[in-house]
C-alpha cells in the first residue's frame, strides 16, 4: 500500500519541480559569433523545456548587424528573456544598451552601468570628425586673412555629416520602439543614442531603465518570481523559484569566431590584407 502510494505520487511530484532556466553569456564585443551563439542557446532552451533564459552580459558594444539579430531573436523568442549584466564592474555599452532594452526583463549587477549608444563608424571611409570651429575672438574683432566661406559651394564635411545624421536618427528610432514596446524610459534612451550619457545601475533602476538590481542570477530569479511578462501575445507568469540552472557556455568555435570578428582585429586583419594587395600590385609574382 505505501508503495502505490508513492508511485501515484510520483508525477504529482514531477509537475511540481520547475522548469530549467538556461544561463548564457556573452562576454565581450557583440559581433557575428555572439548572434550566433545566443541562436543555439535560444534553440537549446527551446528544446529543454527552459522557462526562462538569463542571458548574462559584459560588452563594450559590438556591430550593429550583430546586435539586430539578436534582438530580433529576443523579441521572437517563445521564451521570456533576462539579459543581466553582470558581473559587478560590467557594463552594457553602446549594442548591450539596445539589448537589454529589447529583453523581457532588463537587470543589472551592483557596480554596473550602461549607455553611450551613439552609433559610430569604423573602419577606412568612416566619417571623421567635424573640424574644430575657429578660436572665439573679442566682440568685433575679425582677421584679414580668413574669408568668408562660399555659400554655393558644398562643404566637404556636408556628406559625412548627414550620414552620421541618418545613423543617429536610425538608432534613435530603434531604441525608441524598443523602449516603448517594454515600457521603459523612452526620454533616456533617445538621451543615450543623441549624447551618449551612461548611467550606473542604481540610477537605471530609479529611472525605469532597468527593472531590477540583483547580487547574482539566484537572487534575479527569486525577485523575479511572480512577475508577468508579455512573451509575443501572450502573459506568462514566471515560475523560477528554486529552478534548476542550465549553463549553456560558449564553445571553443564561438570563443575563436569571436576573436577572429572582433571588430578591432577585423580592422587590423582588413588593412593587413590591403597593405598585401598593394604590395603584389606593386612586385606582382613576388
């Protein structure tokens, strides 16, 4: 009799467990290997029945193609999404402020800080900065030899700066819609993208930039515990108190990937390759 007891009690006991939380990381600049990492990680939670993915973060920025993909993995995602950046003296600059915007629940660790999303350029033909204005003289006071700039003529910044332009206008509606889709702070956003201000973690909280500030990823599952968020079109309640944590860590073809299109040693790897082609140009058979 108390053997069937406890074998009737079995599935009882299986419903009561709750699902996994799948823990990822990305750990430096956002590029083509991070988007691809975090599909497989989204993919692998999927398939282990996760009820939540924690996507622990630490990144200086990244590529904009990059950072796209994995927001529009996020916001497809079936699965809520908890980007946290983490650990303490972290950041999530320029490409990570878009993420953690887009993410279902936005965290950070104490000692922490995120912003300076004005979008750059790099790489050779960039735009290059705007020439510094003239030193300010005394009222009235005027130099011979400087004259005045002809209005029909375009100046040759004129192009550069409206392409920059057109990046920031860009970027500036995109972490608008994003901002508004999560119902966070849709002023400081657009304050991030047009003059690149940071702030640092207790500050986001007290702005509605982030929703939480947590020791540790145990600590964000228990202040998270209950809370309803909208997954595609439909609320789900998360269930995460004393779930299990499933690692899913970059694998030795993600860490390499992520050195190789680094976009620092890109630019490097890039101008090597040029200062090669030249030099067969010029000793061709060499």
């Amino acid at each position: 009799m108390p053997l069937l007891f406890f074998l009737l009690l079995l599935p009882l006991l299986a419903t009561a467990s709750p699902a996994p939380v799948t823990v990822l990381t990305i750990d430096g600049a956002v590029s083509p290997a991070s988007a691809d990492y975090f599909a497989r990680g989204l993919k692998r939670a999927t398939e282990n029945g996760s009820t939540l993915v924690v996507l622990k973060m630490d990144t200086p920025g990244g590529l904009d193609t990059a950072m796209r993909d994995i927001i529009k993995g996020i916001l497809a995602s079936p699965i809520p999404v908890a980007t946290y950046v983490f650990p303490s003296g972290a950041r999530a600059a320029s490409a990570g402020t878009y993420i953690l915007y887009a993410s279902h629940i936005a965290a950070m660790a104490p000692g922490t800080n995120l912003g300076a999303a004005t979008p750059v350029n790099i790489g050779i033909g960039g735009p290059q900065s705007e020439p510094a204005p003239v030193a300010a003289r005394k009222e009235g006071e005027s130099s011979s030899k400087e004259k005045e700039p002809d209005k029909d003529k375009p100046s040759p910044s004129a192009p550069q700066s409206t392409m920059s332009q057109k990046q920031i206008h860009d970027a500036s509606a995109y972490i608008r819609s994003l901002a508004q889709m999560r119902e966070r702070n849709v002023e400081w956003a657009e304050k991030a993208v047009r003059e690149a201000v940071s702030l640092s973690a207790d500050e986001a909280l007290k702005l509605h930039v982030v929703d939480r500030v947590a020791a540790d990823v145990e600590d964000l599952l228990k202040q998270v515990q209950g809370t309803s968020v909208s997954v595609g079109s439909k609320t789900v309640t998360l269930d995460v108190a004393g779930a299990t944590l499933v690692d899913f860590d970059p694998d030795w073809r993600a860490r390499l990937l992520s050195v190789i299109a680094s976009p620092s040693l890109a630019l490097v790897l890039m101008m090597l390759g040029i200062y090669g082609l030249m030099f067969e140009f010029s000793s061709p058979g060499y």
